[in-house]
C-alpha cells in the first residue's frame, strides 16, 4: 500500500491509527474461520462516523476496498481484508449513544460489544434478546452485518428482529438513513433489512438503533439426559406441540457432552446420546406452568435425569454445560471447523443422524451441539489443518451435510454467514436467478465493487 | 389492448378469466384510495402459480405492465393498473396449501383472504397476529406486498415479521424462492424481506410461508376514558414505563368518538377528549396482574371511566368501538382521506394536537385514531371530492402534517404503503442517496420497468 495513501488515511484519523507494518497486519490477518488468512494492506481505526466516512469517500476516490471488522469473531472468513486493501475496524466507536425508556430503543455505534448492551439495559430492567455465543467478544455491528442468532433466537427472534434503525455509510462515503425510532415504518423499499446480514458487502454501518422488550419476570433453567438421540428429537417435537416455546431449547450430542464433562466438570453423564437445555421465562406463573409440563414431557419420552435448577448458582451451572460446548470441542484437536448447517426443526433428529453417519462415513470426529428450537445446528469437525487428507475427508462430509440440509428445505448457513467459506454453496440454494438479483442489488450500493470484495457471493 | 394479446392471456387461463369489457374494467379502476382512478387494459385471474408465470412471461415478451391486486383495499393507489397494462387479479388462487403443526407454519396462495388463516389456525390453538383493518375482506399477498399491521402490532409485530418464505413470481416470468421453514437462514442478501412492503414493484407472489405461534390462553379487554387528551398519552407512557407491553393499545379522539357513538350506539361518553381501547394476553396470572397495574395507571392518569370486560361478550362490543372507526367517520362525509402518519411513541400527544391545530387551521374536520402503543396515527379527513376548496385545503393540511412527522422523528406511511398518493413525499424521507439505491433495486428486479409502473417512486 502506498505511503503517500496511508499519509492520506493518517491525516484523517491520526497516525497512530493506522497499522501498516508487518506485525499489526498479521494479527489482522485470519479472524475465528479455521484455514483462512489474508492479511490486509493497512488497518485502519476511526473515532467516529465522520471520520469513517471520510476514510470511505478517500478510499473510494482511490479504488481501494474497505473490509469492516468488529471483534473479529466472524465464523466464515466475512471479517479478513485483502492485500490491495484496508480493513476498518470500528472498535473506537464503541458509545452508547441513547437509552430511550420511553420508546424503549437504544442507539450504539458499532463497536459496542454485545454483552455490554445486556448490561446496560438489564440494569433499567429491559431486555435486548439476541446472545450470540461470542457475545462477551463480538460487537453488535458485526452482529448486524451478520444477523448474529444464539441461544434465545426460539422464543425471542434474531437480531434483525431487533434492529430498527440504521445509520450507514455506503462506498463512496456517503451516509444512508434507514428506519429510526417509530415502530412502523413501509416508506420505500425495505433497506434497513437488506443491509442485516449483508455481511459489510452493502456499507458499514455508523449508528444502530436496537428495540427493547421488557425483561422477563422470571426464568427456569431445566437440563434433560435421554438415552437416545430420538427421544430427546421427541421431546422437542411434543414440547412445541404443547404450544409451548422455551426461550432456550438447545442440544448437544454424546461427543460434545464427553467433550464437555472432561472440560468443565459439570456432572454430565456419559452414557447419554442426548442433552437438551431448556429454559423458559416470562411471569412466574406461566414459567412455573411450562417447567412442570416440559418435565412431564421429557420424563414421558424417556428422559434418565431431569435437573430443574432451584437457584441462579445451579441455573447458572446448567447452562455453562451448553455455553462452553465450542470451548470444550476447539480443546480437543488442534483445527475446529464449526458449522452450521439449519433444517426447519421438524427435521432435527433425521439431520443430527445424518451427521453422525457422515462422520463414521469419512472416519472423523464430528460433535453435534445447537439451537434444536430452531433447527440451527453446529456439527464441528475435530481435526488438524496440517493432517491435508483428513481436511479433504471434512470438506467431503460436510458437503455432503449441507446437501442433506438443503434437501430436508435447510440452508446452508442459519447465523454464521457466507463470507468466503460458504461461498461454493449459494448458488445451489439461492439458484441462478436469486444470485443475479443479489448481484443487481450489491451493483446498487456499491458500484465499484470496493465493500468487502469476493464475500458473499 | 390488442384482441390478438387478449387471446394470449386467454390461451393460458381461459377466456372466462381475462375481462376486458368496459365495466368490468371501470370495477378494477379504482381501490380504497380516495380520488384515485385509473382502468386497466384487461383484467387476468390466473389459478395458480404455473398460469401467474406464463402470464408474466407473455406480458414481459409483448412489453405490456402488470399491477397485482388482492381485494384492493389498498389506500395508497397500489392496487391500480394502467391502461396500457393488465391487472393481476390474485382471488382464484386462494388455497390454503399447508398448515404445518411441527414447525408451526402456514402455507397459501396469495388470495388467501387474512381472516381465514385466523379461522384456520386459531382452531388449531394456534395464532397468526397481524389483524389489518380490512381482515376481513384483505388478503395475504395483499398484506406481505404493504407489510400490514393491525391492532395487535404493539406486543406481535406487523406482517413482515410472520413471513418466513416466499415464492414470488419476477417481471420475466422466473420464480424466485427465498426462505422456507428454517427459523434461521442467512444465506445471502434478505430478499424475502426486500420483497415484503415491496407494494407489487419488485415481483408478484405465488405462495407465502406464514409463521404461527401458541395461541395466547387468556385475553382482557378494556376500555379508558379521558377528560384530556394529555392524559391518555401520559397512561400510555405509564403503562410502557411500567414494563408492560399490551397487545392492543388503541386510541380514538374527540371526533371519532362521536362519530362512533352516532354510528355504533355501544355506549361511549360524548364529553371526552381520547379514550384508549387495551388488551392484555397472555398466561391468565399474567393478564390478571397487567389488567391490574393498567387500571391502577388510567385511574392515576385521571380516566373518567375505566372499564373491563368481564365476558367475551362484553370485550367484543369494547372493542368494536374501535374496530369500526373507520366505518363510522367514512359515513358523515362523501369522502375519507384516511392517512397514515407515524411517529415514535413518545410523540403521541404532539402529534394529535398538531393534527387537531392542522384542522382548525385549514377548517376541516380531522378525526384521528390509530395505534398509540406504537405511534401509528389515523388522521382521517372527512370531506367531499366535489369540493375542490376543501380538498385543496386538505391536502396542505396533509403535507403539514407529514412534515411534523417526519420532524418528530416519525415516517409518512406506517402501514398503508406509498402507492402513488405518498410519492411526493418519499423524497424527503428517503434522500437521494436512499432513493438512488431504490432505483437500483427495481431495476435488478425489473429492468424494464413492468411491475405495478409509476408507485413507490
């Protein structure tokens, strides 16, 4: 990258915020995608959004592109840079702008790191729903940029389900204003949520206006072991059939819970095929009501233990067995592949099984764990990137995963993104025609080509 | 309209189903819009989702424009064709294709009307919110075209919120499948979004995947009534602040209550300024401790009258003094410009006071209602087309009124779409920035321009 370009980035910023030696555009180089790594030709760190889009527009004048990064946690190399050029990373603009009490909204720049916006709500007894599990690391502009789910998406939706404002500033640096603060909005095309999950390809966003809900009275954390895998699909199946939704529904097969014992401790047994943590919350009353009859439930299906947590210390304890399962696997080999593979949920046992045999197929450890709510699964492959042979085994049976999900009326990704590692797949699920208007519409943001280049599609 | 083009359409959905004599196309030359007319050159009604692609097909190969209608209770124009174009009748492709108890998801045909999918899936416990006005006549392609929203869009969201896939018919006669029963799936830009509140430009439904959730098992129904106009605004705020969300959270002022009351006879006092229609759902405990802390609140607020249905019965006749506002204030006056001005909650109480000073000022009678729980106003002139003077003066009085809305940090349309009587004032909203990136959205969906030609922008 030329000197006089990053004289021209520094006077915009600061000097001290621009990296450009070898170091600093190394540690930019991979984020949490196994096997990835492209190293940027400078990195570079504005304060604020005038100073971003002024780096936009300088960029743009110059042809170079523009790769937004947040925490870095993205999971299909959506965040790494190239050598031509830059990645802007928005971890200075990291205010809460505004809790607004009445029209129960907050306003936060992009690097505001996700857990922070619970804290900070919580405290006022609101409740911003989405917990992704990187949620202590990752920023809500990535979140955004990635319609980042997690562990509440059952009861509680995504977090576009929650975004209803947007300030962004697109390729040639100017800034679009999408929704706000009125809860109803059909004034022109739908922008605000095209630009979710436009993974930094459409623009980078300068401000998010995120809706609140009131927080939940009251929660019940509850852990069911099942010998077989196919009980506990059951039990799911009867728990949505009884008209109830849990906040929390997740599952974890018989390699992650062994994963998981011998990580944490947490007193799992070993000799289940199935743990499912379940959570529902809302008043006492019904959360009291759903507990006893998911319990019943679970136990009809055949469930071997039925914890109930009777206090926050143990609602705590049952659920770190779900929130460290990616910790406890990534400990396991030295390369963990994490996908996500989604199935509408009525098709999780047929799916689960289908992984498993793939994974006996091709000779690898693959654990299963996820969202059984919402049919959003993590099949993670525990493998080596320097064995060569039995990375090309994983790609195999994870090719033939996706299938088995596009077939089942799936999709290839439910929360983690395309980026670059799911690029091969979209054509197959979005077809010619859908890849030739996704094409018309990033030509509509960004002409050029310069946001993002080579992600998506 | 060429006989010989004629004769094409009819090849494909036989000759009963293309209109073309002259009354039957002064039927479709007008919707709901007031002052709105416009004839198209036929009318086509294809019975399902093969006949609606081959008619696009032949209508993009013959350059002929193409305009969707459902029952055209549209009140934006969007429903209106053009001379040298067809109407796309949807109401024979009206078949319930699917309700699916394990992923809770309904499928239909976009003529499906909205009442029937409430009727088909509240017998099944289940529950499909969005309730527009016009329910009862309205249909589901009509609703996801607008992103309708309804009375219980407070606590469940509008339409676009509900729909989860989409299989849509393009200008040239492709199908384009986006999302399905996957609760999560980010694979690529969100077209299923982009499509919905599309209002008929970007492409024409074939079927639409709904998502249900538990029906609620208890419900309370109440009704306030206010002295002043402050003071419901203020129990509005009240009952958000005390971390209560309503399903319903309805307002009616001075004007509509007496237009009501003439109408309706369901008992309303003629001597206050507001009252607020509330509903409460739920689990029983928690509808029994909400209806509680709502009345606790009204009263403190100064409500003359707080009243509470004590049987269905009697939450039925509370609700309809709400539910036939429209009706009432449309039969004083030949003609009803009802609009659809948005603000954040919070600006609730300004806003209907401007409004009420809007009136005075250009001597019209404006009643307002709307949904106060999330800022949707009503703002419903009641006049005479005939009268040239006082249309005049109603359409500056309009154009204030979405200044002081857009001031407020609100939008000009929450639910009734743009169409062509809003598309003077998309440019202030949106910016040419936003307006250029439409226009680039239309034309990868329909570079020639086809689709419902001359809305929107």
């Amino acid at each position: 990258m030329e000197q006089s370009f990053i004289r021209d980035l520094a006077s915009i910023v600061g000097s001290e915020y621009v990296l450009s030696d070898r170091e600093s555009l190394a540690c930019y180089g991979y984020d949490a995608t196994p096997e990835l790594e492209s190293a940027p030709g400078a990195v570079v760190l504005p304060a604020h959004a005038d100073e971003l889009a002024r780096i936009m527009a300088r960029c743009h004048s110059a042809g170079v592109p523009v790769t937004a990064r947040g925490s870095g946690t993205n999971l299909s190399g959506g965040s790494l840079g190239t050598p031509t050029g830059i990645v802007l990373q928005t971890s200075r603009m990291n205010r809460v702008i505004e809790i607004d009490k009445e029209n129960l909204t907050i306003s936060v720049e992009p690097g505001v790191i996700t857990s922070a916006v619970h804290r900070a709500v919580e405290a006022l007894d609101l409740f911003y729903p989405p917990d992704p599990g990187s949620m202590n690391i990752s920023t809500i502009g990535g979140n955004v940029a990635e319609n980042s789910g997690g562990l509440r998406g059952l009861k509680y939706g995504v977090t576009a389900d929650y975004v209803m404002g947007l300030r962004t500033v697109l390729a040639d640096g100017n800034l679009l204003a999408t929704g706000g603060k009125a809860v109803k909005d059909v004034a022109g095309y739908n922008l605000r949520q095209l630009l979710v999950s436009s993974e930094g390809t459409l623009g980078i966003f300068a401000e998010v206006i995120l809706k609140l809900i009131p927080k939940p009275a009251a929660k019940k954390t509850m852990l069911a072991h099942f010998p077989a895998l196919e009980q506990a699909a059951l039990a799911v199946s009867h728990i949505i059939a009884a008209r109830i939704i849990p906040s929390t529904l997740e599952f974890m097969d018989r390699v992650t819970i062994k994963c998981v014992e011998e990580y944490a401790h947490v007193g799992l047994p070993l000799d289940v095929d199935a743990v499912l943590l379940i959570e529902v919350d809302g008043h006492a009353a019904q959360v009291g009501d759903d507990a006893a009859a998911i319990g019943e439930i679970c136990r009809k299906e055949g469930c071997s233990l039925f914890q109930e947590a009777t206090d926050p210390a143990m609602a705590l304890q049952l659920a770190t067995a779900r929130r460290v399962a990616l910790s406890a696997l990534a400990r396991v080999r030295p390369t963990t592949i994490l996908e996500d593979a989604t199935v509408p949920r009525s098709c999780i046992a047929p799916m689960v099984t289908f992984i498993q045999k793939t994974a006996r197929k091709y000779d690898l450890t693959i654990g299963t764990f996820g969202h059984a709510g919402d049919g959003n699964l993590h099949p993670t492959c525990l493998t080596d990137e320097r064995d060569r042979d039995e990375i090309a085994r994983a790609h195999q049976a994870f090719a033939e995963i996706f299938a088995a999900a596009l077939d089942m009326g799936g999709t290839i990704t439910g929360e983690h993104g395309v980026g670059l590692a799911k690029k091969a797949y979209l054509p197959q699920l979005v077809g010619t025609t859908g890849l030739a208007v996704m094409g018309g519409i990033k030509k509509a943001f960004d002409p050029s080509g310069l946001l993002n280049p080579g992600k998506v599609f």
